[in-house]
C-alpha cells in the first residue's frame, strides 16, 4: 500500500492556514476519507516521527489547525453520515464523518434527505422513523456555518444559543478515534468514567492507556479552555475540546432535538449600555428558557449603519433606530404559541424598566423575518472582518483582536467596567458583541496600526488576568489553539499546564500530533 | 386615502419531501406564511399611509387560520383586517377568488387604491390583481416598482414593461401589482404585535358578501386541476479517479451506461 502523504505544493497553499489569518509551514498533506486512511496517515507520521496537525473546515481563529511543519491530515473529505440511531426518548442521533460541514448538516435534518447508501438495516429503520417523526434541529450555531462537525467537537464550539441548549459537548453521544501510532478508540457517553482523577481507556486492538488527569477546577462558565477535567468524569468529554492533542475524531454522533413549533427573536434598542447590561440580567432572572441572550455595543450598531447605507450588500439590514447605543437580541423557543406571546409581552415590560420603549423594537416572529435578525447578527463579525481585511493591506501585522472569555453571572457588570476602563484608557477603536446572556462578550479591537495591534494584545493578556481573577475562562468557545496558549498559562499555570501536557503523552508519547495547540512542545 | 392590501397565505416552503418507505408526500407541518410580494405590498400601503394620513385595510380569503397572517398585518401597521372565510370559498381557481375579494372589498367600503403582490409564489399565475381590478371595473397596473406620486385623482408608477422600465399612471382608484424591489419591508416593534391583538378584525361568510355561491369556491371556478404529482428528478455526483487515461476510460463507460 501506498504512502497518502502528499508533497504539500503551491497548489495546497490554503491548507497552511484558517480563519486566524496566520500562516503556518507542512511539507506533506493527507486527505484520508476512511477511518482506516487516517489510521495508515497517523501509523505512518508515528513511524516516521513526522508531526501531524489534523484539519476541518479551517474556519476556527485560534489557528488550532495552522500546521507548525510536518505532514497536514485534512479530514474535510470525510462527508458522510454513517448511520442512524433512533434514541429512547424519541429522538434521534446521527453518525458523522468529521468533515461534515454544519450547514448542510442543517440542510440534511431540515429537509430529511440523507445520503444512506450503504447504511445497514438498523440505521435505515431508524432513519424511516426520523422521516416519519416530526422536525427536528442540531442546536449549536456557531455563526460560521462552514465549520464541520469534527472541529466543532474538537474545540467544543457554541454559538449563541448554546446559552439554551449547551455546547456542542452537550449533544454528542459516542465517538470514534484514531491515535497517533493507529490504534482505534471508540467511546459512548455514560460508559467509561475516570476513577478519581485516574483513568483507564481500552482500545479497540486490546490495549489500554492509563493515566491520571491534572488536578485544576474549571470555571463554572461556558468553557473551553485546555482539557476537560474533572474527577469521575465521562472519559468521552476528554476528546471534546481537545483542540487536535489527544486523537483524530473519526466519527461524531451528533444528537438532534424536537424543532420548537416557535422562533421568535426580538432586537431591543436602547440609549444606553447600562440599560441594555440591566435588561440581559432581567431576562435571565425573568423570562425562563430564553434561547439566546446577545449583545451589540454602539460601535457595533455604528458599523451596521455604515454597511447598510453604503454597502448594496447590506442594504437589506434592518435599520437601526436613530441614538441607539446598544442592542440586546432575545431568541424565544416555544411549542405553544400563548405561551410564548406572554413571555414576549413579558420582554416588553423589563426593557421598559430598564430604560428602553417598546417602540425601539424589531420582533422576528416570521422565518423571513428571524432570517433577517440573523443577518443582522452576522453582518457585524463579517464587517469587522472585512475592515480588519482593509487594514491589513495598510499593514501587514494587523489582525483583529477578539477576546473570547467568560465570567460568572454575577461579574457580567464588572467585566463589562473592565473592558470600558481598559478601551477608554488606551484610546484603541473596538466593537464588542456576542453572547451577554452567558457573560461572555467578544471585545474586538480594531487596530489602526501596528502599534495599536501590540498595544492591544497587551491589554487583551491584561483582561485574561482580570478574568482569571473573577473566577472566568480565557476561552469559551473557539478554543485555545495556538493564539491563545498564553492566555492558558495565566488561567491555569505552569504546574497544571504540566498536568496537561502529561496527560497528552498517555495518548501520544512522541508529542506529534496538534503540535504547539493549548501549550507548546516542550523544549521549544 | 384608504388603501386595500390584499395577502394570501402560502406555504413556508416549495420543497416537497417523500417518505423513503412508503413514497408518499411528507407534509412537514411547518407554518405557513404571507406570500413574500404581498409583504412589500403591506410595507408599501403603510409607508403612504404614514406619509399621506388615512388608513389600511388588509384582506384575504382562505383558511380561518389565515387570521394570524391578517394580525401579523396588522402588527406591521394595518389598521383593520378582513378574513373572507367560508367553506363555499374553497377550492377556488383565481377567477371564482377574485369574485369573491372584489364582493368583499366592496362591503368593506370606499377606497383609493388596492395594492398586490405581483403574484403568489405557489400558484404563479399572477392573475388575482388584474382580474380583481377587471370584478371591480377600476384599471390596473402590474408590476410596479416604483411609485412615483399619488395626487388629483391619478396615481403615477414605475414598472417593468416588456421593453424595459416605464412611467405608467392611472386614475383613480386603481390596483397595482407590485414587485419585491419596492421596499425592503420593515419588522413589527412591540406596540405594534399589542395593537394587533385588539385592531378591528371581521370575518365574513358567503352570507354576508353579495355573491352568488355557484360562482365561489370549487362550483364557481373554470380551472379542473386533472393530476398533480413530483416530477422525478435523479441526481448522482460521481468522482472519477486515477490518471487521465483511466479517467478517460471511467468516463466513456458511463457514457455508453446512459445512452444505452
């Protein structure tokens, strides 16, 4: 049998970066399509002692998949679904090849056509019982659309209603994985704990890997830093979020849920910031079971109102109301419709006490309607991104600075002050949104040079102390990748980061594989 | 000025979706919604409303579940909503549709001018507008884009001719028809999904319209609808591998398949 590694020519220049914009070095890349192909990639990368870094939709901007030398193993060919699975509760999950990407994932479930060449009789009788069922919905939406469903998993991605449903860990029920030297791990949740902080981990070949994880508490908040660890923990959850360090994730089982009957969204307005920070917490405190809770900062709101008056594109954006300094978007899930009327008009009375007016409002009760509000989401990340692009031709070191951290509930106030004091001290530009109802705000600062750009990684390392201090995560949902190693080693410190890179070697001795993600190889 | 929007319930989606066991027609339950043109058609009434004073009325025939179309309607800016209602209604093709909202337009009252969607996106056909107009004996102008003034009795418009743009105008009252480049139509706030709820809303039957049933619903219409059914349609992507020559060789294989 051949070798699948590939010279990595100019023609396969895209594969040495993602959405992070920098840009790494390989000199093979693999494009396996079969669990077997990734084991013979691996195997041979462990033989040879030729570093892997393994690759998605190279949509995340933590550069987690941007390759530090050594051989590429792209697994955006791997497209398929492998099967169905009709669950007790009436549910039902679906088995994927990681390279499947999140919008036709939604395309599939929406429109009940999956490709089900050769799925075996099990999986065909439950997918005859998805067809029948009613509608169903994979709930995380990170806002990129063109993740696939291996990096979600490996990096644990959100969105915002995750604010609702949980992250992606939430809703994935079995794994398949290759390690580095080949061997084959397979892990349904609820089946395999640690014992303490010990564990052991058979594989598929009848080997088992023991081990002991690091000894560091998480943050009670939305979290996606470093490895998952707990005492007694579901030993699945130490390959979700695990940045491409432990193993090749061969296979997700990606559980669907009931598609509510209604979607509402509303987009309230408001003169002030604080007004808006007082009507997130009135949300959270008093409208129960609110899918997501988003925030949009008047720099934010100003970009919108420059796009949609100056840009064709954007003209369709629904129109921000005149002295708006803030936005606060609510997205309502209901199977009955009175019920969802009354926590509407429930949303109308806390935005008028807490300074806004009903007039001030967008409701989205119409899917043409809720696409727009998601439009509106989207075009304030796809505006900066496109302002950061201008930028970069000015100078080349520029890129955006987006914080990705979350503080308990109680600190959403306080950090919301921290990142005020520290923007209004340094006098850089910034536009901040993202998902107030977890307390987790994406500060992006927009540099205007290179000197802004140092000055904010500066402040932005300033921040993951401060949030580290309140009891916060430095990363909460794109991971750590390479961008933020640094910030790990605030959050968690030098002896849990040995923890951390002890535990890797259990699953790859060498230290190949997603070489210098969440902390560097040592002795660099 | 009284305007007249006229809406029509659609289905939220144009895919059809068959079980893969037994073959038939999947009915997905998802919510039905206003036919988008007739949404620029209410962004459009309002707007004038707003500018000019006066008042909106929104109509249509169909199901009694089309009321919640009516108040969203209404949500939007519409000031009063009529549902034509009845089981004699249904089954209509579009002429025995347009007797139907033109007796119920007149019971509604004077108006100044009615506005369409150019046409429904089930149906297609883009004939409700016009033959209203002709039921109601005012002239009619169809897929306006633009219009320009409404004053002394005449109403100016831009549409798309046959040979491109073109100024139109029309006295009093009149029907458009109108396309999705008019507006960009705007989201309820708040106040306006409350007022929804209490606006006035009158429902009317077969009985409380001047029409004569046999000219309503399934009895009334010309069109018989003999067979509908999902066109076939087979689609297989199929990546050829190997040099050119064994790709080549693939190819010519699956050519010779299909012809043969």
């Amino acid at each position: 049998m051949g070798s699948l590694l590939r010279e990595l020519t100019g023609e396969y220049e895209a594969y040495l970066r993602d959405e992070s914009h920098t840009v790494g070095r390989a000199d093979w890349i693999a494009f396996p399509r079969t669990e077997e192909e990734v084991a013979r990639v691996l195997r041979e990368a462990w033989e040879r002692d030729i570093p892997v870094t393994l690759q998605g939709g190279r949509t995340g901007i933590s550069a987690g998949c941007v390759p530090h030398g050594g051989v590429v193993v792209s697994l955006s060919r791997m497209t398929r679904a492998e099967g169905c699975r009709a669950l007790d509760d009436g549910r039902f999950s679906f088995l994927l090849q990681p390279g499947v990407v999140l919008s036709e994932l939604g395309k599939w479930v929406e429109s009940k056509r999956f490709d089900t060449r050769g799925w075996d009789g099990e999986s065909l009788a439950a997918y005859g019982g998805f067809c029948r069922a009613g509608e169903f919905f994979f709930s995380p939406d990170p806002t990129e659309r063109s993740a696939c469903i291996g990096g979600m998993a490996a990096c644990n991605a959100s969105g915002a209603r995750s604010y609702c449903y949980g992250p992606v860990r939430d809703h994935i029920l079995s794994l398949r994985a290759v390690l580095m030297d080949g061997r084959t791990v397979a892990l349904r949740r609820g089946e395999r704990f640690a014992r303490g902080l010990d564990f052991e981990l058979p594989c598929e070949d009848g080997s088992v890997l023991r081990g002991r994880l690091p000894g560091y508490a998480m943050p009670a908040t939305k979290n996606t830093s470093g490895y998952y660890c707990a005492p007694d923990m579901d030993l699945m959850d130490l390959f979700i979020g695990s940045d491409g360090t432990l193993a090749a994730l061969t296979q997700v089982e990606a559980a669907l849920l009931p598609l509510p009957a209604f979607q509402w969204c509303v987009n309230a307005y408001f003169m002030e910031e604080g007004q808006a920070i007082a009507f997130v917490k009135a949300v959270r405190d008093s409208v129960p079971k609110a899918a997501a809770i988003e925030y949009f900062d008047g720099d934010a709101l100003n970009i919108l109102r420059r796009q949609r008056a100056e840009n064709p594109a954007f003209a369709a954006l629904p129109p921000v109301p005149d002295g708006a300094a803030a936005a606060v978007c609510v997205e309502l899930h209901d199977d009955d419709r009175a019920s969802i009327q009354e926590r509407l008009f429930r949303l109308g009375e806390q935005l008028t006490a807490a300074g806004g007016r009903e007039e001030n409002t967008q409701v989205a009760r119409t899917a043409a309607d809720v696409a727009a509000l998601k439009f509106f989401r989207h075009a304030v990340p796809e505006s900066v991104n496109m302002l950061i692009a201008q930028r970069k031709k000015l100078d080349p070191v520029i890129t955006k600075l987006g914080t990705d951290m979350a503080v308990p509930d109680d600190r959403l106030e306080e950090v919301v002050a921290l990142y005020r004091r520290g923007l209004a001290e340094t006098g850089l530009q910034s536009a901040v949104w993202g998902h107030a109802g977890n307390n987790h705000l994406h500060v992006n600062i927009l540099p205007r040079n290179g000197d802004d750009y140092r000055r904010g990684k500066a402040l932005y390392a300033d921040w993951a102390r401060a949030v580290t201090g309140m009891g916060g995560a430095v990363s909460s949902e794109h991971a750590v990748g390479k961008a933020k190693a640094d910030f790990l080693e605030i959050m968690y410190g030098p002896e849990h980061i040995a923890g951390m890179r002890a535990l890797k070697r259990v699953f790859d001795p060498k230290g190949l594989l997603g070489q210098d993600n969440l902390f560097t190889k040592e002795g660099n | 000025m009284r305007i007249v929007v006229c809406i029509k319930q659609v289905p939220s989606t144009n895919e059809v979706r068959l079980d893969p066991e037994t073959h038939t027609i999947l009915r997905d339950g998802r919510q039905s919604v206003v036919n988008p043109f007739d949404a620029h058609a209410i962004e459009e009434a309002v707007r004038w409303k707003e500018a000019r004073g006066g008042s909106v009325l929104a109509v249509s025939m169909g199901i009694p579940a089309v009321e919640e179309l009516l108040r969203d309607a209404l949500a939007r800016g519409a000031d009063e909503a009529v549902l034509l209602t009845d089981r004699a209604f249904a089954g209509a093709d579009t002429l025995a549709t347009s007797r139907t909202l033109a007796a119920g337009i007149r019971r509604a009252g004077p108006f100044d001018l009615i506005l369409c969607g150019k046409m429904a996106v089930d149906g297609d056909t883009a004939q409700i507008g016009p033959e209203l107009a002709e039921q109601l004996g005012i002239p009619h102008l169809t897929d306006v884009d633009a219009i320009l003034s409404v004053e002394e009795g005449r109403v100016t418009v831009s549409r798309r001719g046959e040979n491109g743009p073109e100024t139109a105008q029309a006295a009093l009252p009149a029907l458009l028809t109108l396309t999705r480049e008019i507006n960009v139509p705007r989201m309820p706030d708040l106040t306006g999904v409350r007022r929804s709820l209490t606006a006035p809303f009158v429902r009317w039957g077969a009985d409380d319209l001047d029409v004569d049933p046999a000219r309503c619903g399934l009895k009334g219409s010309p069109t018989q609808v003999v067979r509908t059914f999902v066109p076939r349609r087979e689609r297989e992507t199929v990546f050829l591998e190997g040099a050119p020559a064994q790709q080549a060789a693939q190819m010519l294989e699956i050519v010779r398949e299909v012809l043969s």
